[in-house]
C-alpha cells in the first residue's frame, strides 16, 4: 500500500516535519516562494533528506510555527 507524500509525517523523538507543500499552506505562501527563501538563504529553517538539486525538503511544525509568531530569525 503506497501513502501520498503529502500525508507523511516524518517524525522523530517529539517533532513534526511538513512537506514543502504543507508549509506553504500553513505559512500562506506558495511553494515556489518557500523554494526561492531557501535559495537565498531566508525564511524558515528546513532540513534537507536528500543531498543535491531536487532533493527532499522538510520543515519542523515547531519552527514553522515559531517563524510565523515572529520568535525565530530567519535560516
């Protein structure tokens, strides 16, 4: 049984990672404005799973939320 990408959570000892897809939903951005921050090195920190171009991007709900409080600088 396959489960879309966009309904996995990675998760690890008390944390949520979102999807790129995820985040801009949560944050009311677009998904292209989530790619050109990490490309210029703003915005909310993310953690890349997969090494090169195209590789597998999450955010921690914990940040995502944290960024849009305005309590944590940006990346």
């Amino acid at each position: 049984m396959s489960i879309p990408s966009e309904a996995v959570r990675l998760r690890s000892a008390r944390e949520e990672w979102l999807t790129p897809a995820e985040t801009a939903k949560l944050a009311k951005l677009t998904p292209g404005t989530l790619a050109n921050h990490r490309y210029q090195g703003i915005g909310i920190p993310y953690t890349k799973l997969t090494p090169g171009r195209g590789g597998r991007v999450r955010y921690r709900r914990s940040d995502v939320e944290k960024w849009l409080s305005g309590d944590l600088a940006a990346a």
